[in-house]
C-alpha cells in the first residue's frame, strides 16, 4: 500500500507541476520532457500513472520510462511521445491528442476515444479501441482479445495478429488487419480491403516506412436491423411497506427547527466539504436548467442545494462521469464542486488502474474537491471496498441496476456491506432510487443508516424543482417533529417497522405488531 500511495503522490505531483507550464509551452512551440533532469540527463520513469490529462492543443510532451495506467488521457489536441512502455488505458477518451508509446501498450488502449490519433509501435493487450467513436489506432505488433470490441466508429489498424473476438459488439467504423486474424463473432463481417480505402488509410497514417499491404482484412459491423432489443429489468417495490415511528422521544412543538443537513466530504485533512441542505442528490441531466432559470426566477432552495448533473454543472454541483460523456464531461471538472465516477458502464479495473483514473480526474478535478463512486447493489461489497481502498468521499449504491432487488431488499445488503468495508473511514454511503423522493422516503433510507439519497426529479421544469424542494424540506421536519428528533442524523433503524411480513422477510426491520425481526434474521 505505501508503495501504491507513494506511485499516486509522484503522479500527482508530476501533473501539478505540468499545469501551468503547459499553455506556455504550446504558445513557445516547446517540448516538456519528463524522465529527464534539467541538465538533460535521463531519470526514466517507473509506474507513474494518470499522467498529463487533457493535454490542450499546440502542447507537446514527451516523456521516458515505463509509465502506468490512464496515461494522456481525455486528450484535447496535444502531443504525446512515450520513449518506453505504457500501461492500461493509454489515451482514454482522446479528442484530438496525437500519442505515440515507442513500445507496447496494456489493455483498452484508446478506450472510448472520439478523436486524434493513437501509435503504439511493439504491440498491445487485450481491448484495443474499446467503445471508440471515432479517431485513428495503428498498432505495429501483435494485439489481444476483442480489438474494437463495442466500437461505434474511427479506425483500428494491425499490422499483426489479433486474438478471438474481434469487433465483438461494434457498431461501427473498421478495423484493418494485416496479419492473423480470427473468424469474427456474429454481427461483424470479414472482407479485402478495397484500393479506395487503402489510399485513404496510407495516406491517414502518414508514414513513409509504413504502409498497410493491399491483402489486409478489413472488419465492419453487419446489418444491425435484426438486433433485438432487451427488456430493462426495474427493482420490484418500493419503500411504501416500511413506515417510521417514534422511539422513546417526546414529540418536538410545530414550532421547533430540526437540522436537516448532511454534510459529506469531511476528510481529515484540508478539504473542502459539501452542505447537503437535504440528504438529497437530485440527478439531472443538464445543469444549464438550473443557471438559465436563475435571473427571472430564482429560488434559494435551488441554488443552494447541490445536484448531481450529467453536463454543465454549477460550481457546487457534482458532475457525473461515466461512459457516455466522458470525452467531453471533463472540460467542467475544474469548475464543479465534485466528481461522481459511474462505475456500471466502464470496464471492470484492478486498483492501480482506478488509481490511474482518479489520478488524472482528480487532477484536472482539484484534490481539494470530494468525489466517489457509484455502481450497482448487485456489486455492493466491491463498490464499498474499492471506495474505502481508494479514500473516496461517497460511495453511491444504484438500486436500479437490473438485479430486480428492491429497496427493502437492499437495505440489510448495504448496511452489512457499510459495516464491514466503511467503518473507520470517511467515505459516505448512500443510495440512488429509480423514483422521485419523498420526504419519508429520506428518512426512511437516512434511518437505515444511509447518508445520502439520489433521485431524479419530479420534471424538467425550474419552478416545479424549486417547489419540489421546497415541500421536500417542510414535510422532513414534520416527520422529524413527529418523531421527537432534533437532527435528520438522530434517525436509525429503532425507527423504522415493517408494515407487512414479505417486507420484514426481506429487509429484516422488525415487524410492526410482532415488534422485533423475524426469526430467520437471527438464524446461523
């Protein structure tokens, strides 16, 4: 671990340092290295990951060593030259960056990329290209499993030998082989590439001593009109057969405040931690709803309650990034209150490619800012123990997530899994439900033990948010009222009943009447 800690802290110091040499740079047409000193002797690199994100156009870096994971990522136009090896991840998210690593790359190389240009010149593993849109990887050397796998669009180039699967899953775009390759999976088809094509390509690579022969395979995506379409799989229930009651508390006057603010991000060194005014994360899909509404229309519930936003976000919201916007969702990381990572679409990763992630995120992010990650209940113990690992702030367990697993259900999977993975850590659990929230609905997943809940909203409309809101933070102080607290964190699960016997099965609250669990919660 200290050394995984002390490979994370050089990476990030290295990327501090870049930063603000990297404008100047470009306007000077100079080069910055890294791997030597400043009298030009060389001090290769050893694991260094996550480094030089978003390098913006007209830059030019060029680095030696063996560098790790998530390396040039979410290019924006920059220069990259790699004189060693590089690790998984190599030019994720590209949008303009030429990169060019001088031997052998690791998995997904170019995964997601939209843009520029990706060479690896001794071959790479497995993924290559994986979910590109668009772009251009030539890889001189062998490849491994699944070139292209998901790809909607660019171009892969191999001038050598490929593993099984390749194009699984493609939409779109080609992959050239020029070398072994094997029968493609259904949905893609193998042909000779024309002479057309390989002009064009010849002339895209742009290298004198490198050219694609002319009896190069060439791999497209087959007719996709016969693609049947898979029926979305929804939790079974929802939080109406749990209800809450009072313990030994003496019911609070009408007139009494009740602290409803969940603070999240409290780490033991300097930071800067986020006020939930409600234990809420309202998820919406662009933040320009919210900053358009605020001159004609402006609610103070809405300004100031954060929101987990897709695409521009305001300075305290939360920015989602997960597959989809992950080319151009970083262009705002630098201006957002915090990052949430969606594990569900991206590829599985051991924990020094995470590192390389949230090295480069977190870089281009601000370390001062909180982030987390989310992913599905089904995978609640590795999203806890991957967020305790890696010192995230919030860690959000998504209910929908094709499993079937209602709320109820998942409830006794979180708390076992928060216990275990979280306890002595800072990192905060919470929850994200397929429905609008309820105020009950927030003190019932904040009694569970759960400090956050993430929910879409009613509808896309400013007013209607802010009323939202608005009844949201009356109606929770009522319930707290009610139930004779003074704070939303006094809730726990002393609080809460199961109003039927299926629910108290599943969720092993204690059923109302019968007034304890049922026995199979304590069976061994």
């Amino acid at each position: 671990m200290a050394d995984a800690l002390d490979v994370v802290t050089r990476s990030f110091n290295i990327n501090n340092k870049l930063g603000p040499k990297l404008e100047a740079a470009a306007e000077q047409n100079a080069i910055l290295r890294i791997g030597w000193t400043n009298a030009g002797d060389p001090v290769p690199k050893n694991g260094e990951l996550g480094l030089c994100p978003a390098i913006p156009e007209g830059a030019k870096i060029r680095a030696l060593g063996t560098l790790g994971s998530w390396t040039a990522a979410f290019g924006k136009g920059g220069t990259f030259t790699i004189q060693g090896d590089a690790g998984s991840f190599l030019g994720a998210a590209n949008n303009g960056n030429v990169i060019t690593c001088e031997r052998s790359a690791g998995n997904y190389a170019g995964f997601a990329m939209a843009s520029g240009k990706i060479s690896v010149l001794d071959g790479c593993g497995d993924d290559l290209g994986s979910c590109m849109s668009g772009g251009l990887i030539v890889v001189r050397g062998n490849a491994g499993l699944r070139v292209g796998g998901g790809m909607s669009g660019g171009i892969v180039v191999v001038d050598g030998d490929i593993g099984n699967d390749p194009g699984a899953g493609m939409t779109g775009g080609k992959i050239i082989v020029n070398g072994r390759c094997p029968n493609p999976p259904d949905g893609v088809v193998l042909r000779p590439i024309s002479e057309a094509e390989l002009a064009d390509l010849n002339k895209d690579i742009n290298d004198e001593n490198f050219q694609i022969p002319n009896d190069s395979v060439c791999l497209e995506a087959s007719d996709l009109s016969n693609t049947p379409t898979k029926e979305r799989v929804v939790s079974a229930g929802d939080l109406s057969m749990i209800g809450l009651v009072p313990t030994n508390n003496s019911r609070n006057m009408p007139y009494a405040t009740c602290d409803t603010v969940a603070l999240l991000g409290e780490r033991s060194e300097s930071n800067t931690p986020i006020a939930l005014p409600l234990p809420l994360f309202p998820v919406i899909q662009d933040g320009n709803l919210l900053a358009n509404n605020k001159k004609n229309n402006s609610s103070k519930v809405v300004e100031n309650q954060p929101f987990i936003v897709h695409n521009n976000p305001r300075n305290i919201d939360f920015l989602s990034l997960h597959i989809d916007n992950l080319v151009h969702a970083t262009d705002t990381l630098s201006s957002c209150g915090g990052a949430l990572i969606d594990m569900t679409g991206m590829p599985s990763m051991n924990a020094e490619e995470i590192d390389g992630m949230l090295v480069a995120i977190r870089s281009l992010l601000g370390l001062e800012k909180p982030f987390g990650f989310s992913d599905g209940v089904g995978r609640i113990e590795s999203l806890h123990s991957s967020a305790a690992y890696h010192n995230c702030d919030i860690a959000v367990c998504v209910i929908e997530d094709e499993t079937g697993i209602s709320e109820a259900a998942s409830l006794p999977l979180i708390g076992r899994s928060t216990k275990s993975n979280l306890a002595n850590t800072y990192t905060e659990s919470g929850v994200s439900i397929g429905f609008s929230a309820s105020a009950d609905d927030l003190a019932k997943l904040c009694a569970a033990g759960l400090k956050f809940v993430c929910c879409s909203i009613p509808a896309d409309d400013y007013q209607i948010i802010a009323d939202w809101l608005s009844n949201l933070h009356a109606e929770l102080s009522e319930t707290l009222q009610r139930l004779g607290l003074e704070s939303i964190d006094a809730l726990s699960r002393q609080n809460l009943r199961a109003l039927d016997y299926e629910t108290a099965a599943v969720s092993g609250l204690r059923l109302t009447g019968y007034e304890r669990p049922l026995p199979h919660w304590f069976a061994r």
